[in-house]
C-alpha cells in the first residue's frame, strides 16, 4: 500500500492532542454531571487510556496496517470490508458532528444572521484543501498551530483565576455516583475513544516504536488542558451556569473584564476542531481508497466533502435535537465502535496469533 | 478543471452577495449605553434606550449631552427593542451597553421577564452594571442629563462605582446578576438610583446611588439603606473601603473617622441539635483617617479603645442587617442556603422549599476583629493638650 | 471560455521538469578554420556584418614572415595596452627563427602561444564558431594564414561598476560592500571571504544569444550533493535567449511557479551569501546583476538578515520578534480594521469604540471600500516613488503625505484611524521586504474575507495560508521548517537567535 507519506512522532503527538481537545475545548466533558463533572471527566480519561492501550496493542499486532486491512486479515475480506464500512461511515458522522458543532458555535456566539451552510461550506472548503493536500501538510499544519491553542487555553485560566471559587466544586457527590458515571462514559466516548481513529493513522509515523510515548504524551497534555478547562469553568460558573449554557467556556470568558474574546475563542476552536475534522475526512477519504484499492486518496476529497457538508446541515433540524444527541445518543452509539469491535478485534488476533505460534512450536 | 472553474463562481457569488447577514458599519448603529426596563400600567414592558449621538461626541463646546433617549412599549422587551428600530434612525447596537436599569415597577413585578433576553442574546454586553430605581422610573433616570459626562449613563456608572470607597453600594456586573439570580438558596442584591430631593432632578447629580435592593426570587422586596448595605457588605465579605466614624471615649460629640484598608469575612453554617446556626466571620484592618478633637488617640491603650469601639460598631451593622433579613424581609438574601446546600446537600434538599422561613429562625453569631495599622502621617493632632 | 480556463489549468499543472523545453536548442554546425586567410576573414566580415565593433588589423610575424595574419578584437571589450606590449610588440619586432626547427606553417600558432605571447590567458582554438565566441567573450584572437588552429588572448578590459554599498540592503553594523555587475568580481568578493578550496564555483553558459555566465557556488562537504545536483539539473534545462538577470534563472528552477511566497532568496551582499552558504545553501551567481541567488530559501529567513549575527544575541533575537511582530501587522491590520468596524464592534474597549464612531460619523465609504481605496492609493505612490528620480520623489511623498493623507480626511472620505492603519501597514511591510509582494496579496485576500464574516474570516484566511504554505517546498525543503515539520534543534536560530557559539559548534 502507498504509505510512503511519513510523519514524525511529534506530528503524531501533536494530531492526536489536536483531536483531543477537538471540539470538546468548547463544551465541558461530562457536564451532566454538574459540579462533579472533573471527576467524570477523570474517570473518563483513565478509561481514556485503556482504550487507547487497546487500540495501540492492536496496532502493534499488525504493525504497518490501517483498521481497514486489520479488518481484512482478522474478519477476512467480505466481514472485514463491511465493518470497515461502518467505521468509515463512523469517521464521516465524527466529522460532520464537528463541523456542526463548530458551525453552531459561531453562529450562536457572534454571527447569529449568517446561514448555516455558509459557515458550512466556507470552514469545510479549508479543511478540504488540507485533506487534499495530504496528511504530511495536515500535520504541518497543526504543528504550526495546535501549540498555540494550548497556549491561548493557560492564558484564558490564569485570566480567570481571581474569578474561580473553590466552593463551588461543593457538595462533592450530591447526586451519588450514577450520574457521575453516566457522564464519564460520555467522556469516554467523547472525545477520547474517539481516538479509535487513528488505527488508519498509526501506519503512517515514521518511528513506529515511539507511538506509544507519544501517545501517552498526548493524552496527558490535553487531558490535563482539558481537565485545567473543566475545574476552571465549574468554578467560575458553578454548577447551574454549567448546566444552563450551551458553551459554557465561552460564557466563563465573559468574566474576564475589558476584554472581549468571542471570536478569538471561535478561532481556536477552529483549529482544533479543524484538525478533527480533518483527520475524520483523511480517515474516511483512505479508508474508501484503501477498500476500493486505488492509489491515491485525492480523488474521493471533493465527493467525500461534498457529502460532509450536506449531511452537517441535514442531520439535525436545531441546536436543542443537536445537543440532545450528542448527550444522550451518542455515547451509547459510539459503543461497538470505540469499545466492543476493537476488543474483538484484538481477541480473534490473539487467538490467531496462539494458533500460528502454537502451530509453529509443533 | 470546471470544478475549479464553479468554486470560483461560488466563491464570488459569496464575495458579492454575502454583504448583508452580519455586516455592520459603526456609523449604521445606533449605540446603546443604557437601556432602563419599566412596566406599565397594563403590565407591557416599557423600554427605554440611551443612546449616543456621535456627532455631538467629538466637539468642543457642544451643548448639552451627547445622547438621546428613545422609549417604546411591548408585550416583551424584546420586541420593545425591535420596535424601537421604527423609532430610532438606525439599528439599535447593544454589545457597548453601559448601564442597565430596572424600574421599580419590575422590579416589583418580577424581573425574569427582562433577564430572560438579556442572557439568551449573543450581544449583550454582559458586563453592564445593573442598578434598580428607587421612587423613580427608569425612563425618569435615563432623560436625567449630565453636566460633567457628555453621557449620562457613564456618569451614573461612574457613581455606582465609586461606592466602592464608601462600601454603601454594590459593585456588580449583569454576569453577577444571572448567577445570583439563577443560583438555589442565595437571592439577589442590586444597587440602587434615588433621587436627592422629592422632585426629579435635572442632572445626574441630583441623584443618589446608596444603598441596595433586595430580591426575593424574582421580585423586589425591600431597600437596605447605605449602613445595612455596609452590613450586608460586611457578611458576604465585598467591602472595598469605607469610613466608620467612632464617638471620642467621653467626649461623644467628637467623631473619630477610621478608614477600611483590607476585610476578610467568612460565612458558615453549622449544625448543632438540629438547629443551624449561621456564622459570620469578619476580620478588619484599618487606618484613622480623622478626628474632630485635638485629643492624641494614637498611644496604645486608645488604640486598643478605637479597634473596640469599631468592632461593636461593624457588630452593630451587621446586627442591623440580619434583623432586616430575618425579620422584616424573611428573605435570605446572604447565600447561607446556598452554603448549606454545599455543606450539607441532603439535608438542604429537604427544606429547600422553605428555607427562608427557616432562615428567619436561625441564630446568627457574628465574630468581628478588628485593627488599627497606621495613625496617618502625624502622631498626634494639633493643639494637642 | 472553459477551454481556455483549461487551457490555464493545464499551464498550471507545470512542474518544473517540463517547464523548460519551450523553444528546442538550435545546434551550432561546426565550422572548420579555413587554411586560406581570405576566406576567413570574409567569412568574419559576413558573421559580424552590420556589426561595427570588430576591428581586424593585418600584420606581419617576424619570425614568419611568409605567413600573412591578422589580429581581431571587438572593440570596447579588449584591453587594448596589454595586447600592444604582450602581443603585437613580441610578435613584430623579434625574430626567433633562429632557434627554431622545422616550421610548418601548423604549428605557427602554438609556437606563438608557447614562446612568443606574454600574456598568461592565451590558447588555441580550432573552429570558426569557437573564433566567434572567444570574440563575443572579448577575447583578442590570431589569425595566421595556413594554420589550421586560431590564437585566443583573452585579456578583456571593460568598464565596470566599483564596489558599493547595495542601496536596499543597508546596513548598520556589518561589511558595506555588495555585489556588483561583474561576475568575476563577484566570485572574487566570496573567495575573499572563504580560503578555502572546499569552496567550490561551477560554471554553466546559459542563454542562447546572451551566453550569460552563470556560477553555482557551494562548499563542499556542507552542502547536500542532492541538492547541488537538483540546482545544477535544473539550471542546465534551461533553454531561453537571454538571461539578463537572475531573476530569469529564477523563475526557471522555481519549485512553485504559481506559488506566490519566493522560494528563492536573493541577496547583494557578499556576506549574506557567504553566511548562506555555510548554512549548506547553495548560491547561483549570474553575469550583468549583483543579484545573487540562494537555494533552498525557507519562509525564516526573511525574519533573518545578516546584521543579525554581528550584534548580541539578545539584541538579535528581541529584533526578530520584531520582525514577526510587523509580519503579522502588516498582513492583518487592515483585515482586523474592517473585521472589527464590521462585525465584532465589542472587542474594542468603550472609550476607544466612542472615538471611532465619532471620526467614522462622517464617512459614507464603507469601511471596506475606505480600507482597498487607501491601500490602493497607498501602493501608486509607493511604486510611484521607486520609479521617479530621485529628485522628484521627494514632491511624491510630500504629495502622498499631505494632499492624500490630510486631504483625505479632510474630505471625510477616510477616517484618521484608517490613515494610522495604512501608514502602520506599509511601515512594517518595509520590515521585511523580502515578503511585501507576498502579503500585499494576502491582505487583500483577508481583506475581502474579513468583510464576509469578520474575524472568521481573517481566520480562516491565515489556515488557508499556512495550509498553503506548508504545501510548497524550496529544492525539496518544506517551507516552514524548522516550524513545521518542527526540529527543535534548528529553531535556535529562527526566531530566537542563539549565540554564535551554540551555532557554530553544531556546524562544525
């Protein structure tokens, strides 16, 4: 397969910090779970972890191959091409879920008379050029970017310090753990297992060896960006700010005096957002190619676009059906997915695995 | 190739067509600095909008302000906003909104009805300072004009703001509002706007803009006046400074003025034998500022007096305040329920329906220390005997 | 009109590999030195005919006297001195036949080169077309009658331009000499600088009708042989007439004719070539410009100058900030104005919103068309003024300063603030002029965007730029780097400028 594109483990640390952080920066993880939202948001993360761990020793059962040709060796090609069309059709819906989300975002926060599929089209069209461009520009790309992201973040909480109280972090519990775990399988699913994606990425970094600190790495510099986000938004809101606003990071800048950051917030989210977005279009584009066998990704950019964009715009009617799903269907849909095909998965290629070496020692 | 080729037309029909949407110029808005909500008699809601003049902004010797008042009624406010449009010659900006006035009127009648907009809309500006109005309507205090400021509603947010060294007001944002307003177990404390004298004044300095308004819910209920303001102050620990004038030991007609320098305060709440006892901790450091009489108080044994003297007098306050709390308002408008329901969530659960009725039967302790820093620049007055 | 949209489209696909057979080489017919004198200086007449330069004069070698000769030269390009006393002297007045052998008349002409001529550059050359091209070159050839080989002095004479100081590349601290129009004074300058024979100069003659000399200059051994190899394939598929500049060569082994960033550096200062080349950058030097061109070029640079490694470190570094700084105004400022009078009027602060409403009340442009139109009139008296004498640019920038500026405002046609930002604008474009042509586009284009969707917009512009930019690649190197791909051993010396030692160390 044509895996001559190469990127660095730091390209790789910083695509998956990108995605991580995605669009959750302007949400708050597990926000269900009012005031104990940063312990579902811990549990989550740990969970975060494990899951990650799955994928990567899967990864490293079949170094060199993407999901797709995973799928083809361990469920052989006709199960293995249909599951691997669900997944792509899996990266296609986390894609459009973003662009929505983004799109919603700008034009509920400063833009409220622009069309929707203005926004749309116009965010999609950059992300297309980015896709079409390759992996290797995608990861420049966040390189340049990405880091200032994260650099905006600290400077949004230290803003906001003298604005935080502790107290409001109180009553530790209130509800009892099920809604506290509720919201951390939310977190789990979103935005971590989400990083079920990047078994289409993993073949293309360059030192194989070092993926697994830079995926440790990643998951704990945007974890603990993330986390920072949710202790400061819980305590410069408190629990029903949280639980009333749509994007309540936004409205914890709204604290910060003489300073209005509105767009600047959107900007960030952008590139954020945009490099999950473009890694759910990357995933989805090879995926297509990789199953139809042809070389080159390229072609399938501009259909795949196009059907990224319609699909943001028809797949919820309003903001509330949106949030509604993302809360409450989401997780549960992203189960087979994130959780139990890679188990599975991971399963068969170790029975596999005992088979062939059991066969080799007789 | 034509692919390229339609993108290009896409893209320019954008860049022709798009100018509308949210494409503003400064000189097509009109620029709101106040709005003042007001009820009417057939419970419409009347809006009253200050805006700028902004040709009257940058010349000299202009006469009078460079605003203009425009009112309009509506079932809502925001579709008073929206007919105020018709009135107004341009469209009505709110994202540099100044000041926002709630009438007595609504206030008394219930102020979600105006908070509701104001927090769902992306523009407003949300760190306008809030005041209600006393004895006056808001219109009222909007067509007050300034002779210091080219725009009244800075001078009277100037005014509220400066009570920050006099501690009879309460500095506070629209974000203050909403979160004071939407939390369980704490109700919300404003500033007000009064007028001097019985007639309305013609300038804004004929207002006055000491002491508070106090909410139940979404309804007004009372008024503290600047020393129960200074109590309130006190428990919820917002004193910026402020001067506390103490008698002369003996001599009770000689005043000792003593500034605030720095407070601390603490709430709590404890349960003993089912009951809940609501403390109040308060730490004070100070200078004196002051006195009428020429006798030396700075040695150490009058010091020991003064810092006395102000402890019963900050008791004093705040004494005063949880009388008005428990017993003339029977609303706790500290955030003690808020408190309980963060220290103690099941019980708060119970009784959160009536907690303020409760809270009216709750013993209080109040802790006050207080200090004396710094005697000023001289050691002892003049003409000292 | 889609045929001619693809037509464009296809130009655009060009890759620098195909860009160069436009026009075939015409293939020179080698043409023999005729033995008979008559006929080859008729056949002179004829190639140089209408051609008033060339100046034969017939004379008599005592040492041979049978043998008629003539010496031709075109005038202007020979020094003239030197061929009388090394020449013509040596040739007419002695007589060495003595101490000669056997003399036939083949071998006249290299018992003239071997024992007669003094001057050092002398040789021989066998055809008619070589004749003519030594000539061009400006050198002084023999002809002897029955010889079938011409003799070439080249000691060519011309009047050049001295040694000055580059106009556009000043500097403070630091050599002031720059390039001049003489390549060999130019290789002459680095070798200066470098005594070293790892230093290396390859000559190429490119050009059909110019015969431009070109010189690859490199050090061997820094340099990546993969890339001189690239510059020196690239070089050599160029196939135009004339080469009058190195902006020619330029274009021609661009990776991106279409990109809009300069992939290529230029420079006047022996310095900075030298510094580039010990960076493992190879220089293009060209015949008639003391504009020398560096590969690869990376979009850093043009936060580097050469000052910048003669003063300390921490000086350097605080000025390269700088630089990004007046980078990153000069591109958005204008964008940012109009994004903000236009869409996010709350970031401004209160007061500051205040004095902007009150100097825009007047204006009936909106912010858009008052932003182009001052960039606009603000780029004519810019490129007015290169173009004008320098006499006269003096009443250009009176006339761009007062009657525009003041004149301007003064109709409320555009508010003072904008002249603060067109002004603010074009100073920090001259902070890095390498780019301003650049970002002349690119304020424009988020200029237009900032008008669709206010800071969106500009944002989005900026990705789409550094998605651009990340796309091209000079001689194979990413643009960016070290940015991105990120290497963080070499960002000491972008935006920080570490101390020399540091850097010099890991040269080594």
């Amino acid at each position: 397969m044509g895996k001559q594109v190469q990127i660095s483990a730091y390209q790789f640390t910083v695509l998956l910090m990108g995605f991580i952080v995605g669009s959750t920066g302007i949400i708050i993880p597990g926000s269900r779970a009012g005031q104990d939202a940063w312990l579902a948001y811990i549990l989550g993360w740990l969970g975060g972890f494990l899951l990650f761990s799955i994928y990567l020793s899967l990864y490293q059962r079949h170094p060199g191959k993407t999901l797709v040709e995973i799928h083809q060796v361990l469920l052989g090609k006709w199960l293995g091409n249909a599951v691997s069309i669900l997944y792509i059709w899996y990266f296609l819906h986390l894609g459009t879920l973003v662009l929505r989300n983004f799109v919603e975002y700008t034009i509920t926060i400063s833009l409220p008379e622009t069309p929707l599929w203005f926004m749309a089209i116009f965010s999609a069209v950059i992300v297309a050029y980015s896709v079409k461009s390759g992996l290797e520009v995608t990861s420049r790309t966040a390189e340049l970017l990405v880091p200032l992201t994260f650099v905006f973040n600290l400077g949004i909480t230290l803003l906001l310090s003298p604005y935080m109280e502790y107290k409001n972090l109180l009553p530790f519990l209130e509800h009892g753990m099920p809604p506290v775990l509720e919201a951390s399988l939310s977190v789990l699913t979103f935005p971590f297992g989400e990083a079920v994606i990047f078994l289409m990425i993993f073949p293309y970094v360059n030192q194989g060896k070092a993926l697994k600190k830079s995926f440790v790495t990643a998951f704990l510099l945007a974890g603990v960006l993330l986390l920072s986000a949710t202790f400061r938004d819980i305590m410069v809101l408190g629990e029903t700010g949280i639980e009333r606003t749509i994007f309540p990071p936004h409205l914890s800048t709204k604290r910060i005096p003489f300073l209005n950051l509105d767009p600047f917030i959107g900007v960030m989210f952008y590139v954020t957002g945009g490099t999950k977005m473009c890694i759910c279009y990357l995933a989805a584009t090879m995926g297509i190619a990789q199953l139809t066998k042809s070389k080159d990704h390229r072609v399938f950019v501009y259909p795949i676009g196009v059907l990224l964009v319609g699909l943001s715009l028809w797949i919820y009617p309003n903001i509330a059906e949106m949030l509604r799903w993302a809360i409450e269907v989401w997780p549960y849909y992203s189960i087979p997915f994130q959780i139990i095909i890679p188990i599975v998965l991971l399963i068969i290629s170790m029975v596999q695995g005992n088979r062939k070496t059991s066969k080799n020692s007789s | 190739m034509k692919k390229v080729f339609l993108l290009m037309m896409v893209v320019l029909q954008i860049v022709t067509f798009s100018g509308c949407w949210n494409r503003r110029e400064v000189n097509d808005l009109v620029i709101a600095l106040a709005f003042g909500i007001d009820m009417t008699e057939d419970k419409d809601i009347q809006l009253t909008v200050q805006a700028v003049v902004p040709r009257k902004l940058g010349q000299d010797g202009s006469e009078g302000n460079a605003t203009v008042t425009y009112t309009e009624t509506g079932s809502t406010l925001f579709e008073a906003l929206r007919k105020l449009n018709t009135v107004s010659s341009q469209k009505i900006y709110i994202g540099h909104i100044q000041l926002i006035v709630f009438g007595e009127s609504i206030a008394r009648e219930g102020i979600q009805k105006a908070i509701d907009f104001l927090e769902r809309d992306h523009e407003f500006r949300r760190q306008a300072v809030p005041v209600v109005t006393k004895n006056m309507s808001a219109k009222e205090l909007l067509e007050i004009e300034s002779i210091y400021e080219a725009l009244p509603a800075v001078h009277i947010v100037n005014m509220l703001g400066n009570n920050d060294a006099v501690g009879f007001s309460r500095d506070m944002t629209l974000l203050d509002v909403f979160e004071e307003f939407n939390s369980t177990g704490n109700n919300l404390v404003t500033g007000i706007v009064t007028k001097r004298g019985p007639e309305l004044p013609q300038y804004v300095k004929g207002l006055r803009t000491q002491g508070t308004a106090v909410f139940d819910g979404e309804h007004l209920v009372g008024f503290l006046n600047p020393y129960e303001t200074r109590g309130y102050l006190w428990v919820v620990g917002e004193i910026g400074s402020g001067i506390l004038v103490i008698p002369h030991e003996g001599l009770p007609a000689e005043l000792i003025s003593l500034e605030i320098i720095r407070t601390q305060s603490k709430m709590d709440v404890e349960i003993i034998d089912d009951q809940i006892i609501l403390k109040v901790d308060i730490k004070e450091e100070g200078n004196i500022g002051g006195q009428r009489s020429p006798h030396d108080k700075t040695d150490a044994a009058e010091i020991s007096y003064l810092e006395r003297k102000k402890e019963e007098l900050i008791t004093h306050e705040v004494t005063e305040v949880f009388d008005i709390a428990q017993n003339q308002l029977k609303v706790d408008f500290f955030g003690f329920g808020e408190l309980l329901h963060k220290k103690h969530p099941q019980l708060w659960k119970e009784i959160q329906e009536d907690w303020n009725d409760i809270f009216a039967e709750c013993p209080v302790e109040i802790k006050v220390e207080t200090k004396i820093r710094g005697t000023g620049q001289i050691l002892s007055p003049s003409l000292d005997e | 009109m889609f045929r001619k949209i693809t037509g464009i489209m296809k130009y655009l696909k060009y890759s620098p590999a195909n860009r160069h057979s436009l026009t075939p080489i015409p293939k020179d017919v080698e043409e023999k030195l005729g033995l008979d004198i008559e006929t080859t200086k008729k056949r002179l007449d004829e190639i140089f005919h209408h051609n008033e330069g060339l100046i034969i004069r017939p004379f008599k070698i005592r040492t041979f006297p049978r043998n008629r000769s003539f010496i031709c030269y075109i005038e202007g390009l020979v020094d003239t001195d030197a061929m009388e006393l090394n020449v013509l002297k040596p040739l007419m007045n002695q007589d060495i036949s003595p101490f000669l052998g056997i003399k036939t008349s083949k071998t006249i002409t290299s018992v003239l080169v071997e024992e007669m001529i003094t001057s050092v550059n002398t040789f021989l050359v066998g055809s008619l077309n070589q004749v003519v091209d030594e000539l061009l070159k400006g050198g002084t050839v023999i002809i002897v009658d029955e010889s079938p080989s011409a003799v070439v002095i080249s000691a060519t004479h011309w009047e050049t331009r001295g040694v000055t100081e580059p106009s556009a590349e000043t500097v403070i601290r630091g050599p002031r000499e720059g390039f001049n129009e003489d390549i060999t004074t130019n290789i002459t300058l680095i070798r200066r600088k470098v005594k070293s024979p790892k230093l290396k100069f390859e000559c190429i003659t490119r050009g059909i009708y110019s015969k431009t000399n070109l010189a690859i200059c490199y050090i061997d051994g820094i340099a990546s042989p993969k890339i001189v190899e690239e510059v020196k394939s690239r070089i050599e598929k160029i196939n135009i007439d004339v080469v009058l500049e190195s902006g020619y060569i330029e274009e021609f082994i661009d990776d991106q004719p279409f990109s809009t960033f300069p992939t290529v550096g230029t420079t006047e200062k022996p310095d900075v070539v030298v510094g580039k080349i010990f960076e493992g950058r190879v220089a293009i030097l060209c015949d008639g410009t003391p504009f020398v061109l560096t590969v690869p070029h990376l979009a850093v640079e043009h936060l580097q100058t050469s000052e910048d490694y003669y003063i300390k470190w921490p000086f350097a570094t605080t000025l390269r900030i700088f630089r990004l700084l007046a980078l990153v105004l000069t591109a958005t400022l204008p964008a940012v104005y109009v994004g903000v009078q236009t869409f996010h009027h709350e970031i401004i602060p209160f007061k500051l919103f205040l004095s902007i409403v009150s100097s825009r009340e007047p204006i009936p442009l909106s912010s858009l068309t008052e932003a182009l139109l001052m960039i606009v009139i603000f780029k004519l008296i810019n490129e007015a003024g290169i173009r004008m004498p320098k006499a006269v640019g003096q009443a250009i920038s009176i006339v761009g300063a007062i009657v525009l500026g003041q004149g301007v405002v003064e109709a409320g046609i555009a508010s003072p603030l904008m002249i603060i930002i067109v002004a603010l604008t074009a100073i920090t474009s001259f902070v890095v002029p390498g780019l301003q042509n650049s970002i002349f586009l690119i304020r424009i284009l988020l200029l237009l965007l900032a008008s669709i969707v206010g800071f969106y917009g500009i944002a989005f512009g900026l990705i789409f730029i550094f998605v651009y930019m990340c796309n091209l690649r000079s001689f194979g190197v990413p643009y960016l780097s070290p940015f991105a791909p990120t290497s963080v051993e070499d960002l000491e010396d972008t935006l920080i400028r570490a101390p020399l030692w540091t850097l010099l160390i890991k040269r080594r």
